[in-house]
C-alpha cells in the first residue's frame, strides 16, 4: 500500500494504537495534519464537545473545513456539526453566518431558525439564504421556463384554427406532399394553429407545501420553483404551506427568501384543512395543476382528505402527491395513504429539482402522470 492511500486510512480512522496503521503514515505533516485536527475535533471527541462554543475557536474550524476539504465534504461536515456540536445555537451569531458555506442544507436550519433570531442575525441570515436561492433559481430557470411554456404551446395547438390562428410554418411544413407543381404552391389538407385565447391565462398551478420538519429542503425547492412560475404570465400560480395552519404566500411569490422566511418548519400537520382550502381556490379544474408536496403523515382527518382528493379529480383537475420535491430522496412518508391517492388518481411519487419541470410540461398537457413517472423510472407508490 503506497503512502498516499496510508494517509487516507490515517484520516479516516483516526489515529491511535488500534487503526492499523503504523510508520510515517501515523505522523501526519502539513495539511494532512490540518485536516486530522479538524476531523478530530468534530468526531473525535463527545457531542457537543471539541469545538467548545467559542465563536472564534468555531468561526476558525469553518474556515479551515473550507480550505482543507471539497464543497461536497464541507456541507457533510457542517451538517454533522449542527447534531454534534450544537452549531445551530452558534448560526444565530451573524458572524458564524458569514463563515458557513450557504447551502439548502443550511438554508433548512435557518429557516427553522427563523423565529428565534433577532432583527441582525436575520438580516444576515436572509443574506445567506439569498445567495443559495439565487444560485438555485439560475440552475432551475431555464428548463422550467422552457418545459412550461412548450407545453402550453403543444396543449394550444388545434387541427382547426380560425384564419388568424393559423400557425403557417408548421401549416406548410405538414403539407409539403400535397404540393401542386403545376401551381407551384402547396394546397394543405390539414391546418396547423392554435385555438383563440380567451386570456392570457392558459393554466393555473396550486403548489401546497407541508412545512412539517422532514419537508424542509423540499420547501427551499418548491419556493425557487414558485417565484420562477410566478414570472410567466401565461400561468396563474397559488402557493400555500401549511402545518396544522394554511398560510397563503402568494402575495410573496416574486421572491423565494420572503416566502422562506414566511415559513414555520416543524409542528402539527393538517394535510385534510390545507387541501380543502387550495380544492376553495381552484376556480377552472379542467385548467387546474394541483401539486401537495408532504410525506402525507396525516395529523387531520385523512378519510376527508381522500373525498377531497377524489372530488379534485372528479372536477377535472390534475392532482399529484409528491412525497419529496429533493435531491436527497425520499424521506420516510405514509405509503398507505400514498398508495390510496394514486387509487384516486392522485399518483404519489417523489422527484428531483430536475425532473419537475418535464412534470409540470407533463401535467399542463394532461398527459398521464403516473405513465410518466413510470417511463423514468420514478416509483409511483400502489
């Protein structure tokens, strides 16, 4: 074994008679010695202990994180930090704000931190969730721009347009063999347009988000996804987070860290009231995408929640569960009642930030959901 792969198991194991590891591997120089001293004073020693909880002494052990490990490795040991160190405390100090690297994990705790922070630490921390919203927004924007407005342009589409709806280039482009040589023209046999607007408002898309505390990054997701869909204007968009309360943000939507910050993570869940009052706003169902994102763990009355669910159907509307709106997978969640909203006709499926544009390009064409999810390999839950 070379030294190099010795060192690793060095830092890995951490030192110490029983590791295995003997010779020069066991004295580590340099940044190799910097980056045992870091490891060991997070995992070495007892929960909350190591760092101690001065601000300082804490501040230094982020930065180093940052110097000696890859971004993928420092939002593991930050994470590990905020359970074994107690650093959630510590984030409510602007200055330990300012030395953490932003990620949604940490716009997560932060959010949940939200109610005990004073007016400084929130203005830091809003600063802190901006700067990941931002960089989300820019990863998410363009494929949900482009998903949601090329399926409300397919869905438009009709075989039977009137004289100023017809879409010629795509008219002639389907005709091309019924061109007529002795008229150097074409003579179309079927027309290609678009059906006569009524408004500008093609669909409307109702996003309810549970707030409970294992929602809590599909939250971050689902707020950057509301604020880019609340920028098309040909799509009406609701957002509602709820725990054993409904509060409505869609006043908020234009900006994803107002509509964090307008959130409680934690507490009861009401899943039944949440929807009854979001089945209240839907005002065109045929035209309707109905999104719940929760791990369905029903605190309400969950025989009501399915009569609603059925009767959101019946309407016309498209409904789908979603368990996690994350990169990380999906949570622990209520497979009963998963299974019962997909016998409704509520498929009930979790989904990655980059899969839920091609879903709502999906839904908007009332394609069948849960096909789609099927021929992705999402497991629609029975």
């Amino acid at each position: 074994m070379n030294d190099d792969r010795l060192t690793r198991w060095r830092l890995v194991l951490g030192g110490g008679e029983a590791d295995g590891i003997g010779g020069a591997a066991g004295d580590l120089q340099g940044a190799d010695a910097a980056r045992d001293q870091v490891l060991s004073q997070l995992y070495d020693g007892p929960r909350r202990g190591g760092l101690g909880r001065s601000q300082p002494r804490v501040a230094r052990w982020l930065g180093d994180i940052r110097t000696y490990f890859p971004s993928s490795v420092v939002q593991v040991m930050q994470a590990d930090a905020m359970d074994r160190l107690g650093l959630k405390q510590l984030l409510l100090e602007p200055e330990m704000m300012a030395a953490v690297q932003p990620d949604v994990a940490l716009v997560s705790t932060l959010i949940g931190l939200n109610q005990v922070m004073d007016e400084h630490s929130r203005e830091t921390a809003r600063h802190v969730v901006r700067q990941v919203t931002d960089q989300l927004e820019q990863r998410l924007r363009s494929a949900t721009v482009q998903a949601v407005t090329g399926a409300l342009d397919r869905s438009a589409r009709t075989s039977r347009p009137r004289p100023a709806d017809i879409d010629w280039n795509r008219t002639i482009a389907a005709n091309l063999k019924h061109y007529q040589p002795d008229y150097t023209t074409v003579i179309p046999e079927r027309l290609v347009g678009y059906a006569r607007r009524q408004s500008q408002v093609e669909r409307d898309i109702v996003l309810c988000i549970d707030q409970s505390g294992s929602m809590a990054e599909s939250v971050v997701f689902a707020s950057v996804f509301g604020a880019v869909l609340a920028s098309l204007r040909s799509v009406r968009t609701r957002l509602v987070v709820f725990d054993t309360e409904v509060v409505d943000l869609t006043e908020e939507m234009h900006d994803p860290v107002d509509i964090l910050f307008g959130v409680q993570l934690g507490g009861g869940t009401d899943i039944n009231r949440a929807v009854g009052y979001c089945q209240s706003q839907i005002e065109r169902p045929a035209e309707t995408v109905f999104v719940l994102i929760s791990d369905l763990y029903e605190g309400g009355v969950a025989d009501e929640l399915l009569e609603r669910a059925r009767s959101i159907v019946d309407s016309g509307a498209t409904m789908i569960a979603l368990l996690a709106l994350a990169d990380s997978g999906t949570p622990a969640f209520d497979a009963d009642l998963a299974g019962r909203l997909t016998g409704l006709g509520v498929p009930s499926f979790a989904c990655t930030p980059d899969q839920f544009p091609d879903l709502m390009a999906a839904a908007i064409e009332r394609q069948d959901v849960g096909d789609w999810a099927a021929n992705r390999d999402i497991t629609v839950v029975e």
